[in-house]
C-alpha cells in the first residue's frame, strides 16, 4: 500500500510544478555548453547533447535516461 500512496503523491506533486510554470524554460545554447551539465562529459558526435524539456539544461543521453512529454508546452 505505500508504494501506491507514494506513487499518488509523486504524481499530484509533479502536477503541482507543471501547473506552476507559465512558460517553457529557455534552453541552453549549444555553443554555451560543451559538457553535460550534470556529469562533466565532453558531447561529441558519439556523445550527444539533449535538452531537457523541463528545465532548459543540456545533458547527456546517461544523465538524460528517460522521456516524458510536458503536455503543457
């Protein structure tokens, strides 16, 4: 029953935040950011750079594992 409970608040709370964001996050120019923003790796045509949806940063597909859509952008 908790991880139920604690699945639920994860939820409301994730909804919460997108309910209070007004506009969606600039992103980081490529030519700012030539490591992951997380882990320090250097991108390269093997290595490369993602931005995230939610808050803007540039990372690394390791530091960037899964995807969701932000149905409000």
């Amino acid at each position: 029953m908790a991880g139920k409970a604690d699945a639920r608040e994860g939820a409301a709370q994730r909804d919460r935040l997108l309910e209070a964001i007004m506009t969606p996050p600039l992103w980081v120019p490529d030519d700012v950011s030539a490591t992951c923003m997380l882990c320090q790796a250097a991108f390269s045509a093997r290595r490369r750079r993602h931005h995230c949806r939610h808050c803007g940063c540039t990372v690394c597909a390791a530091c960037s594992p899964r995807k969701a859509p932000i149905d409000k952008f």
